[in-house]
C-alpha cells in the first residue's frame, strides 16, 4: 500500500490527499511557485485508526455528543484526541515517512493537515485542523503527523462537520509536508475585498516573517489595494508592525519588530503587483475567487496553499429585516458616540453589548427607556440616539435649542444645519415614562452620594475576593447563582455610583467653565480648571501613567501596581480582551515607552503652580467673582474626582464579570464561545439550557464582519449602511448624512473644541492603536482618533494631543488639562488631513490646529 506521493503528484485527487494536498499539487502542475515536499495520504490515516482498532471507541465517543449542547461535543472531542495520543505511528507508515523526509534532505519543515472535507467550493474548511512549523527530523515529525490526524477530531471541527451534513465516516486526514520557507515576509491575498465585495479590487495584507502572525491577526499587517483592470495600487497603507513570526531552534516564535522595520512597507509597489497578477492568474486558472497565503524571500513569490472565496458579502446579514448589529440601518434618527464611543470604543461581543446595556441602564437610565432607548447599536459600536433623547426631553418643554447646548459640552456641537429629526411622543406619555425615573433617580444620588469614599476605598478588595471566588466554583448552576445573587447585584451598584458622582453636584460645575470665560476670557479660564483635579486628589484616569512613574521609581512594585492600576485598558468594557495586569509584557512596555519622556510628576506640579498664578490674577482683579467662584470650583474639582474613581471601578468590575464569562465557558465547554453569548442566555446555559452552535458561529460572523470595518463616523444622520460607507474611497470620517458625503473642510485650519489651553507648534506623530506608542517622540504633537485611559501614559511625551472625536469633558481634554498641555478635542478630521511628520500649531485655547508645512 503507498502511504506517501510526491507533493506534485499529478495523480493526487481528494480522496487521497485531502483538498489543501490536491490543490498545491494541481497549483505545481499548473506551473506555480509552491514550495516542494511530500504528502502523507490518507491510506496512511485508515491505517493508524484500523491497526488500533479505533473506530469503535470513536463512534461511541460520538454517539454521546447531545446536539446543541458544547460540553458533550468538547468531551468526545478530548477522549478522541487522547486514543491517538495514546499510539504510535504504525511501523509501514513511518518507514514511508522517514524515506520521503530523508529524499527531501531532511530540512525543517511545515506540517499541515488536508482533510478531505477541505477547501471544497461549497464549504472552506479553513482552520479546522492543526498545522506545525519547523519541525526538525524524523520523530518529531512522526509526532506532528500524529497530532494532525488527531487534530481530525477537535470539537470545532467536530462542530463544523455537522453543521455543513458532512458523515463523520466519510472524512479521513492527509497531511501535507513541505520544506518550510525562512520568508522575508507573508500574508494572505484575495482577489476579491472579503469585507465590501468589490469585484474590481485584489486585497492584499503583509507583514514581516512567516505568515502566521497575519492569519491569526496578531499583528496589522500593511493593506494593498490592486485595481484588477489597469493593475494600480490605489491604496498603499503601511502599518505599524509590533510583531513577528520567526523561526527558533524549536519551532515559531512571536518576536517584536526590529525598529527600523516597524513602519517600513513589508512590500514595494512592484511586488504588490506582481502578487496581484498572480492572484489574478489563480482566479482566472481555478474559475474562482481565491484567498491565497503567500510568502516573499527577497523578490520571491511563493504561494503556500490557496483555496475558494467562500465567506464574501458586502452584509453579514439578509438585505431586508433588522441587523441587531446596526440599528441605523433603517433610521433615519441622529447618532452620536463623540462621549460614549470614547469610553468604549469597540465592536462589542453580545456578552460584552448585554452587560454594557445593563451599566447604561443604572448610569443613564433616562436612555434605558423600554420603548424609547436612547442608545444602540451601529456597526457593532454603542451610539446614542440623539433623535430620542430630544424627542423625550421636547415632549416636556425643552426646546431645540437648548438641548443642542445642554449635550454640547459633553458630546460636543451638532453643526447647526445638521438636523436632529423627531420621534412622536405625547407630552404625558413622555411625563408618564420619565417622571418615575427622574424621581429614583433624585433619592439614589441622595441615598449613594455620601457613600462614594467608601466605596471607592473598599470595591478594589470585594472585585479580588469575587474573582477568586468565580475562580474557585466547579459547578455550572452555582456560578449561575453567584451571578444572579451577587454579581449582578453589584454591577447595579458600580453604576449606580457612578450615577451619583456625576449627578451629586448638579449643574453648576459643569457650567463654571463658561463663567469663568465669561470673565478672563477662553486663555485664562483654561489655565484656571487645568490641574483644578488635583485639589481634590489625583483623578483615576491619570492612575496608569502615575503608577508607571512610581514604578519606574521604585516607589511600587508590579504586584501593587496591577492591583491598583492595570483594570483599566484602552479595551476596558470589552470582555473578551485581557486587562494589562493580564499581560506579563504589557508594564515592560510602557516603562521603555515612558523611558525618555519628560518626568510626570515635574508635570503635574508644573501645571499646579500656573492654576494657582491664574487663579491669583483673578481674586486680585475681581474679588467679589473670585468668592463666589471658589465654591463652583471645588464642586467642579470633586466633581472631576468623584467621576473619575467611580468610573474606574466600575471598569474593576468589568475584570469581575470578564473572569465570570471565561469561568463560564471553562465550565460548559465552549471556551471563548462563552463571549458570543448574551449573559441571559449564557446563565441559562449554567442552568442546563442548550448552546446554539450555529448562532454562535453566526454572531462570531458578524462580529468579526463588522471588526474589519473601519470606525464609522461619530455622528451619523441615518440610514446608514457601514459597508456602503466604507467602500467609499473619500468617505468623511467625521459625519455621515444624506447628500454630505464629500462636504469636507478645507484649507491649512483644522477646527474642534478648546480641550486644554495652552499654544504649541511641532512635528506631528499620527497614531491609531496605543500599541504603537513607541512612534510617539518626545516632544511631538500626538494626532489621534479618539481616546481614553488605555491612552494616558502616552501623554507626558507629547507636547499637544489633537484627536478627532472629543468634547470639552471628553478624556483627552480631562488629562491633558490636568498635565498642563493643550489639547483641541473633536475636530473630525485630524487624522484624514495631518500626516506624521508634519508641522502644526495646536491651540488649546481657540480650539485650532494649522497646518504649517
């Protein structure tokens, strides 16, 4: 019996050699660049299962899977994989292996699976078994082999076979093994966009090393957009690589990009069209759309294996009826998320969106209105309804005008030509909806405004002591009990105080600014409320930049640190995403980062010093104002204060629930699945309610649809179709309304809101993810989308910070009032017009940015 071919066996078909071995040999006899090797077929599977007399210990594993129910699927899964761990390669096979590995010269290779329910035309496969880098001689080969064939039986793939009514008896394993490639760089191309559906375009991502790093979105790859018709580049967008995959002595390693590499383009132009014409060559030669994994050694391409576009469409959902995902889809409301998308920024997992709906609720319970939600979901990013919430507050008396300038410091202005279109709401239904809410609201600030102290002073220690006690629970309807009695409950609480810190003082301090300006002008109010913060004690957002600083100075140690500080991330509402303190490179980082910039705490008593000069300069000029300004002022301050903390833990029980979701999914044996869920439905799960396999592949469709995407804009006047938006190559980042698509500012002045006063002129560093912090220099003006307290340790090497969604109380302006640097927040269209490297003069104060050079 023949146990192994040659890789460009012309005679290797599908049944022998799985999809993947049956494709790279057809690609090699077609003429195109594959690295060479061998093929263990799929006789050589039937053999290992049949001489250890397998198949009756697999199909009774299988007779025990429960459709619908994860855990049994997982528990015939480890018992499967655990009998072919359990045995040796059978003694014909591997002489065949060892030869064929001997005649290639015995290099380190690649070892990947070939089902021969892969890479069809009608169901990709991808992914579904394993595969295994540099592998060096003959046993651990043998042994890759072995974990391939067992990789056959994974609950995924196990999963996925029932899903697509593929008989689990008519699938066998082929491996593939081929000489593996020390690439100078890799990635993945489709000759179609996967995300839009444009036909016209070859999409091409690349980073530096072997390609694994790009597969599995461990780091940005560079993006290439490829005309098909004239063969141009129309999109070159090189990003800033942090990792790599590289080959070591005993396998593949994930290594940090060597500094002159990170920004440098992981392709010419040249070779990006050269890789498009050969996808181009692909498609036209396999009759379909290929997503196609290649790899460059110098000006070498070579492809690794390609298989059918099987997953294009411009919607992941039905063109017609509702997109839980999109409530804009057939609004025609206003939308913002200027406040709130800075806060929480990303697509939100359904168990990240239910426990964000039940923090709305206790925190703007006005929005969590059954019937009247002021608050959704587009593109899989929270956004408030602007639209509703007028509509609420006109059905009582309060008037366009004025709402626009009550949500204007907070969210930000609505230009005044953007309309903001009405909901029908009766004047005493309106009454009847808001009136119980207002009154709860008035006795729980009342009830928790005095308790904020204490609670700020003993919540760090309740979240430890719930994180060990979910640690601890091994029965599924105990950790639904602990939700339902406790977790919960508390949650509830965390909001709720966060409720009162900001509702406790009233209005008046948010209206001290304009006072203030009013009567020394925009400048030396600025210089008055910056570092008012710390008269009331350090805010909580500037918590990971002071620690950083203490520990930097031997004043904490890292245990300390990640007790006090690292709950907070620029990911911090997203459950799926692990905290810093989870992250054992996460500090490393930020100290090299904070290394060579300026000393934090010269900042912050910098910034007390000029607050405390103003201030004077005041009193002496107008005594009278300056008396009845100081109170508004300390209010303003342990306004300041007592948001911020509270916000923070709130944040410290999102870790709470984060470790309660993966306790979860440990427990039903669905590992990250647990983050697809909505937390009803996965309480219900704890409670012996079955899982839906199939939507939750459908929601991890979805979520990763919309992850693609670029952010949508922050104010948006539906309808709205985010894949429509993105397609367009001049798309407004900033607005979105009908007949406003290409209504752009223009000239060397770039508008937003006065965030932190102060004037500074410098070199412009453009970033988009503060995991590109290192870019940033010191003394350079950072330029960014949006931020929050994942963000602040970049602050003190900047001289200015320009961000394109913001408010005056937004994040940016908060801090960088607080350390003394100008800011202009929400401008909209930062990033689309200054480029790194540029010269710009920020000023704080007017709320400006010029283009210089």
């Amino acid at each position: 019996m023949i146990f192994v071919r040659e890789l460009a066996d012309p005679g290797a078909g599908l049944a022998d050699v799985g999809g993947k071995g049956a494709s790279l040999a057809a690609m090699i006899g077609a003429g195109f660049d594959v690295p060479d090797g061998f093929q263990v077929v799929t006789d050589a599977y039937r053999a290992f299962v049949d001489d250890h007399e397998l198949r009756g210990p697999i199909d009774a594993a299988l007779a025990r899977v429960e459709p619908g129910d994860p855990a049994s699927t997982a528990a015939a899964s480890a018992e499967i994989i655990g009998l072919f761990r359990s045995y040796p390669v059978p003694a014909a096979v591997a002489t065949s292996i060892e030869k064929a590995y001997a005649d290639l010269g015995a290099p380190p290779v690649a070892v990947r699976s070939s089902a021969t329910a892969e890479d069809l035309e009608s169901a990709s496969f991808a992914g579904q078994q394993d595969s295994f880098l540099n592998i060096r001689g003959p046993e651990p080969l043998l042994a890759a082999v072995r974990d391939c064939w067992a990789s056959l039986w994974t609950d995924r793939a196990i999963a996925y076979r029932v899903r697509q009514g593929i008989d689990h008896d008519q699938v066998a394993l082929a491996v593939v093994v081929q000489r593996l490639v020390e690439a100078d760089a890799s990635g993945v191309l489709f000759t179609v966009d996967p995300v839009t559906g444009a036909a016209d375009q070859i999409v091409i991502n690349a980073a530096w090393g072997l390609g694994e790093a790009v597969v599995s979105g461990a780091v940005t790859p560079d993006v290439y957009r490829v005309r098909r018709g004239d063969r141009t580049v129309i999109e070159a967008t090189v990003a800033y690589k942090t990792i790599m995959t590289v080959l070591t002595e005993g396998g593949t390693e994930e290594r940090p990009v060597p500094a002159d590499l990170r920004t440098a383009p992981a392709l010419t132009t040249e070779q990006a069209v050269s890789l498009a014409e050969l996808g181009i060559r692909l498609a036209d030669w396999s009759g379909s759309e290929r997503d196609v994994e290649w790899c460059r050694t110098g000006d070498r391409l070579q492809i690794l294996q390609s298989r059918p576009v099987t997953a294009v469409a411009a919607e992941p959902v039905p063109a017609s009826g509702p997109d839980p995902w999109n409530d804009a889809r057939f609004s025609d409301h206003l939308w913002a998320n200027t406040n709130v998308g800075e806060a929480i920024p990303d697509v939100l997992t359904p168990a990240s969106w239910s426990a964000v709906q039940l923090f709305m609720a206790g925190t703007m319970p006005t929005a969590s209105i059954p019937g009247y939600l002021g608050y959704g979901r587009i593109a899989g990013r929270i956004y408030l309804d602007l639209s509703m919430q007028a509509s609420l507050l006109g059905a009582v008396g309060v008037g366009e005008a004025r709402f626009r300038s009550m949500i204007g410091t907070v969210f930000g202005r609505i230009p005044e030509d953007l309309p903001i279109p009405k909901a029908a709401i009766g004047r005493w239904r309106a009454i009847r909806s808001l009136l119980p809410i207002v009154i709860w609201m008035r006795i729980l600030v009342r009830r928790n405004a005095p308790k904020i102290d204490q609670y700020v002073a003993e919540h760090p220690a309740l979240c430890e002591r719930r994180r060990a006690e979910i640690a601890g629970i091994e029965d599924p309807s105990m950790l639904a009990a602990l939700w339902t009695d406790t977790l919960r409950p508390e949650l509830d609480r965390a909001s709720e105080m966060l409720t009162a810190a900001t509702r406790s003082t009233g209005m008046g301090p948010i209206t001290t600014p304009e006072k203030l300006a009013a009567l020394v002008g925009e400048a030396e109010a600025a210089k008055i409320t910056s570092g008012l913060g710390a008269s009331a004690g350090q805010l909580a957002s500037l918590g990971l930049v002071a620690g950083l600083d203490q520990l930097a100075r031997g004043e904490l140690d890292v245990e300390t640190f990640n007790r006090r500080y690292a709950h907070r991330g620029p990911h911090e509402f997203e459950l799926s995403s692990p905290r810093p303190a989870e992250d054992p490179h996460w500090i490393e980082q930020r100290l090299a980062e904070q290394g060579d910039g300026p000393d934090f705490a010269t900042m912050i008593t910098r910034q007390q010093e000029q607050q405390r000069e103003a201030w004077d300069r005041l009193a002496a000029a107008h005594p009278k104002q300056a008396t009845r300004l100081r109170p508004l002022l300390a209010r303003w301050a342990k306004m300041s204060r007592d948001r911020e903390q509270t916000r923070s833990e709130v944040v410290r029980y999102f870790w709470v629930i984060r470790d309660f979701v993966r306790r979860a999914g440990e427990l039903l044996g669905i590992g990250d699945d647990a983050y697809f869920l909505d937390l009803d439905e996965l309480i219900a799960a704890l409670r012996c309610a079955p899982v839906d396999a199939t939507l939750i592949m459908e929601r991890r469709d979805a979520y990763e649809h919309y992850r693609a995407l670029p952010a949508p804009p922050s104010l948006i006047l539906g309808p709205f179709d985010p894949y429509r938006w993105a397609a367009q190559p001049n798309r407004r980042t900033d607005l979105w309304a009908p007949g406003r698509a290409d209504d752009h500012e223009t000239g060397a002045k770039i508008t937003g809101f006065a965030g932190a006063g102060g004037s500074v002129e410098g070199v412009a560093r453009v970033i988009i993810d503060p995991a590109e912090g290192d870019r940033l220099q010191p003394g350079e003006i950072l330029v960014t989308s949006i931020t929050n307290v994942g963000w602040t340790p970049l602050f003190p090497r900047a001289s200015a910070v320009v961000t394109d969604i913001g408010a005056p109380l937004s994040h940016a302006a908060i801090v960088a009032r607080e350390l003394g640097i100008p800011a202009v927040v929400g401008t909209g269209t930062a990033t689309m017009r200054i480029s790194s490297g540029d010269r710009i003069r920020v000023d704080g104060s007017a709320g400006t940015v010029e283009l210089l050079t």
